[in-house]
C-alpha cells in the first residue's frame, strides 16, 4: 500500500529533522552536550515532589485520578493569577487554560491561527521548536533582525505596513523577550512599549513566549508584555518546564477570553485535559511556597554555570569568535568568523566528543550559518570547561 | 479587532459543543449523571500509586523529572509489548508511540490523515471524542450501521467499492471492536476477520480503538483486529484511562513502523513528549503485576454495577423501550419509542435530577434521536437505581 498517498498535508509538511538525527548523536554517552535544552537534574525538588504526590493522593486522590476538566485545575490556575498580578497583568481564573507544557500551547497557536500560506513575524533567530509547530500548519514567517535591544519596532512596523500593502496582515508576532532562545537579548521595558505601540496601531496579536523568565541572574525584570497592553492583543505563553521540572509537562497560556475560548475548544479534542494528578501537586507546590524558594536555587546554579562557561569562552575560543551575555535563561549564541560552517563544525566537534545546536535551524531564513546555540545550564562546571576546550580545538583546526 | 477574521479554518470548524454544554448542567452536585465516561474512583489504586510514586522518584528521579523522547519510556512500551504479545499481535518497542491519553491518538490520527473533504468510515454510532476529533480536520464520515454483530462487512466493501468508483478511498474505517461505545456491541471473531480481508482486498486502513478491552463481564475475548491482520493495516489504540486512571492522561498507539514515524514526528510538535514521570509509574505498576490484579476488581464492581442496571431498567422503565447489553466495558444504549425526542428528554430528566448524554450525538448522520447513552460505572448501585427511577418517570411523562 502507498501509505504517502494517505497522509495529509500537514503530515506532509512533518519531517523527522536533520536536527533531530543530529541531537541522537549528541546523547552518546561520552559526549558532552550543550545541544539540548535540559535543566539541571540538580535543580529538581526531589522531595517536595514525592511528599506532596503523596499529600494530593491522600487528600483529594479521587479528583486528581479522575478526568480533569479541559481549563485546567482551579488551584493551579489561581496560584498562577496570583503570580501574575504580581507582574501588573490584570487577569483572573479565567484568562487560563493549563496545557501539556509549551510545545502544546505553540501546537495550539498553530492550530487556532495558520492556513497554509499564513504569514507569522518572528525574530532572527527564534525557538526552533515554535517555528516547526507552526510550519506544521503552513505558516510563512518573516523573521526579523534584532538590535541589541531585540526586535526593532520600526522594522516591525514597516514589515506590517508592507504585508498591509499586500492586502494581508501577520497572524501574530511572535517574541521571547526574556533571556530570548537562542539569541540570550532581554528586550527592555522602553522596546517593548514600541512593540506594543506598533501592535495597537495596527490591531495585530503578540504571542509572548516567555519560558524562562523567572530564571534572571543579573538586571532588573522587564515588564511583562501583557502587562503594558490594555487592548487584549498579547497572548502569553507560560511554563514549568524550566522553572520546576519538565518532565510534569505542565504549561499556560493567558489570553482574552475570546481568544481563550478558542483554545479551550482546541484543547478538548486535542488531548480533554492536563494530567489533573500534576496539576494538584504542582499548585500545592506554588501554594506552599516551594517554588519560590527553588527558583532561588536554580538561579544561582545557573548564575554560576553561566559565568564558568563566559570566562571558558574567554580563555580558550579563537580570536573572532563572538558571543552574547544573557542576563538569564539557559542558552547563549556564539557566533564564529563568517566562513566557519557550523554542520561541518557539528561533525567534528562530534568527533572530540562535544556537542552544541547548529544556529541557523533556529534563523527562518536558514541564514546564521556560523552560529551555534549552546545550553549552559546541563553540564556541571567541570565538563562545560572540557567541553569548551574541546569545542575550541574544533573551531580552531576548522580557521 | 475582529478576532474571527484571524481564525484557521480548522479553528472554525471548532465548537463549544452543545453536549459540552449539557454536561455543565449534569456536573450539578444534586444530579445524578449517566453522562459522563468516567470510571470508579473506588477502582483507582491509591496506595500502590503514592508508593511507586516514591519509588520513581528515589530509583530514577533524575530521568522520571526530566525531558523523555517523543516514543515513550522504554519500560512502559516494553510492558505494553508483553501484553499485546499475548493477545497474538506481532509487535515490538517499535511499533508503540505512547500518547497523552486516547483523546491525543485520535488527534493525531486526523491530524496525519485528514484533509478537509477526506472520507472516514465509521460506526454508526461511534464515540463522540473521535469523531469531533476528525471533523476539526474537515473530515467526512460514512457512518455504517451494525447489525448485531457490529459493523457489516458487505455494507463496509459496498461503501469502498462506491468510494472507488468516485476516484476516492476512505482514510481509514474507524471501528471499536470490543464494548463499542455508546452501542455496547462486542464484534465476534469470524465478524472480524471479514473486515481484515476487506480491508486487505482494498487496501484500506483499520483503526481499531479499544479503550475497554481488558473490563469484559462475560463471554470470551475475542482477538484484536491487529493480530489478525499480517499486512500493516490496523492501527489499535489503547489507554490506561478505564483500566488504570484518566488522570495519568497515559495512552499508546500501536502500528506499523513507517505510520509509527508519521505519528511520532506529529508528537513531537504536538507536545515534544508525554510525561516521563506518569509513564515510569505506569510502568512499573504493570511490571509489578498490580495492574493484573486492579483490572479483576474493576470487572467485578463494573460486572454489578451493570447487572443492576439491567435489572433497573427492566423493572422501572415503560413498555417500548430497549437497550444493549453490553459484556464489558461502561456503556450501553438505550432506545425510546420513535417519537421520543431526546434533547426534549434531557431537560425534563435534568428536572428530576438525572442527566444522561442524547444517543444522536454519537451518530455522525444525526440520527437516532430518540436514543440516550447511559454510563454504568460511575454511580453506585443505589443512586443508579433512583436515577433509573426518575429517568422512567421522564419517559413516562414523554409517553
């Protein structure tokens, strides 16, 4: 049977990718890999998380086995207002919906906006893992260079007036202004007021994708987009999978009611509901006030992380070589001479047993072919140094 | 801004259901609900799940926290294989993708198979969470009515044969095999190997979704359609949602591996990976044989708790009326006389306190309106004997 004649167009638009295969390499045992985008095992509340397992089923194990409904868990959802307020966004219950962590919340963005043909707004580079939701669903994307201080408003602007030109308008904008994967800029308070101004302009939605925000080490916290609109136009994406555990695959989005409603009727058929079993325990844990207490933890691991694998760079990368200096997050660009292809890089460095991303799977435009993406919040301090040395003696035999 | 002109059209195609409706008003606390799928809260395995929760989390904590692959946890697909091994299906670890609970299978099933106007053949009835599932994606359905054996074989050929002469093939003939629901209908082996050969003949995909096969009251089992089938043409769905707990959102697709792909690379960016906590719990909850021994008291209570309905109804409801009597699973169907309009039922039923789901809502064409959906699992045996009562005044009141 020709079973490519069945599959439909958004099974067509799938490819298991090059990056994929690659990322198969980098989980070799002997390797050491800034590839992924893992948290550090260490930063896991290992104890709260089995105590209050245990308290959820005891107290309300009845409800936390049984089917949940499709919004998410009330406790849950009132701790993350709670949280939300605290940032200046005027939300309630309400505005929520938990999904099963991030991917789901940009499989659903995908899914409730794109026709093939669709066109969605990015920054050069973006999350790789956003863009191939969308991709899935035929959007086009535009991806704009950013400053230094992200996304330029003007460039922003000027990109809308022309697809206003066209007769067409951008589904949405797409932007991580904290810590932004994989480029590391934090857009500051006075930018992301431009980009607000631009939105209400021309009546046009802002996806805030914002998995790290909590984890900031230096600078003070920028204003949260939804915060500084007032016309509904921001939907924001949030998500434990940093900040607590992924392996609870718990997530949020916040949008206006209208828009929500769309996404709860996504969800229902999508998957009916998040594990209402994690849900309970991660509200308890956010209630208890445990997760304050260990993103305190977490940010001073990745503080250190961070500044061990700057001064790495520092000491032993090749004159030429650049990167950036996230105020947070995990992950930092580097950028090498001009002529340095990363997949030919990828291949050796592979060969020394070190592994990063290639940065141009993250430029919608395939450009950033002499950059590479790199984790710092996996490794310990000890291997990250070998690994940089190791990555250094790559770059090095490849100039 | 108009929000509408933003929406896909998969987005359009979405409904807050009536149904969905309908169940807010039988989540009343006063109510007693025949509506819902929900299993026994008495079934679930509280302290087995609080001490293998420990258990993960001392033993494997790190990786049960942490990212997993989009296949699923190795030891949750090669529990799976040794059940499905003895069930006569020829699998390996490879042929499973474990999804987040059935509703996500069903989703990637549209989302890989269905373009907008492609042809499904189903039941008629068939279960309402599929077939929402599949219309998001445009698709069509032919809904085939069974006999009491379930679908017919000669009417399935005679519906691909016409199909053909158009130029089209279905997507795939979506069948639950074992307790259908709503109907209850259970298919005989030799029913089933009349499907396998034409779907051979034709070669046309089987979706076989089994959510309630191992909670069989009575009768022998009768083997799955993908043991009978050597060609790579069934796909089974299955689910620990009845037989374990929904709250774990824990379910797996079975087929051949070049489909297998398709749904993996459609996982990923539907939601990267389900959570590696709940499988690794799963896991050893069956390799501990606790899931063995959990299934013989579901049976036991579900086996009652369907007896005494039975008796019920016969006892209380008025001449005219007739149902299924299903050997396993949670559902059965009830037929009023023709005239018996059930939306007019249900909200003289929600009058008295008692709510089930209307029957037409699981027939694709919207017929059987005088049919209603009656879980059996839920209530205990005494409020299920009032509700019985109370749902025959109704009916007499309809008369």
């Amino acid at each position: 049977m020709n079973i490519d004649a069945l599959f439909s167009d958004e099974a067509k638009r799938m490819k298991r990718s090059a990056i994929r295969e690659c990322l198969k390499l980098t989980q070799q045992p002997d390797i050491i890999s800034f590839a992924g985008g893992l948290p550090s095992p260490s930063s896991f509340p290992y104890k709260d998380i089995t105590e209050i397992s245990a308290e959820v089923i005891a107290n309300s194990g009845a409800a936390a086995l049984q089917y949940g409904t499709t919004e998410g868990e009330n406790l849950l959802r009132d701790e993350l207002v709670k949280r939300y307020l605290k940032e200046g966004c005027k939300v309630t219950r309400d505005n929520f919906v938990i999904t099963t962590a991030s991917q789901q919340s940009l499989d659903l963005l995908g899914k409730i906006f794109v026709n093939p043909g669709d066109t969605i707004i990015c920054e050069l580079p973006s999350y790789l893992g956003g863009l191939n939701a969308f991709k899935v669903y035929g959007a086009n994307f535009i991806g704009i260079e950013p400053d230094e201080l992200g996304m330029s408003a003007v460039e922003l602007e000027k990109q809308i007036v022309k697809l206003e030109a066209e007769g067409k308008k951008p589904k949405f904008v797409y932007i991580i202004p904290d810590f932004q994967n994989p480029a590391g800029i934090t857009m500051p308070v006075a930018r992301r007021k431009e980009i607000i101004k631009v939105a209400q302009k021309h009546q046009v939605l802002i996806v805030e994708d914002s998995p790290y925000r909590e984890i900031r080490f230096d600078g003070e916290s920028q204003p949260m987009l939804y915060s500084l609109d007032d016309q509904g136009l921001v939907i924001t994406l949030g998500t434990f999978s940093k900040s607590f555990c992924p392996g609870f695959r718990l997530g949020w989005i916040i949008a206006n009611s209208e828009v929500l409603e769309k996404f709860v009727q996504a969800k229902q058929t999508a998957d009916l509901c998040t594990s209402a079993y994690l849900q309970k325990i991660a509200g308890l844990y956010l209630q208890k006030g445990l997760f304050e207490k260990n993103i305190g933890n977490i940010v001073a691991e990745y503080k250190d992380k961070r500044d061990n694998i700057l001064r790495c760079f520092k000491e032993y990368f090749p004159e030429g070589v650049t990167w950036t200096h996230p105020e947070g997050g995990l992950f930092l660009l580097v950028t090498m001479p001009e002529h340095i292809d990363s997949d030919k890089l990828f291949y050796k460095a592979i060969e020394k047993k070190v592994a990063f991303v290639q940065g141009y799977t993250f430029f919608c435009d395939g450009s950033g072919r002499n950059t590479m993406r790199i984790n710092f919040s996996y490794a310990d301090k000890k291997t990250a140094e070998e690994g940089v040395k190791r990555l250094a003696e790559a770059i090095k035999e490849m100039l």
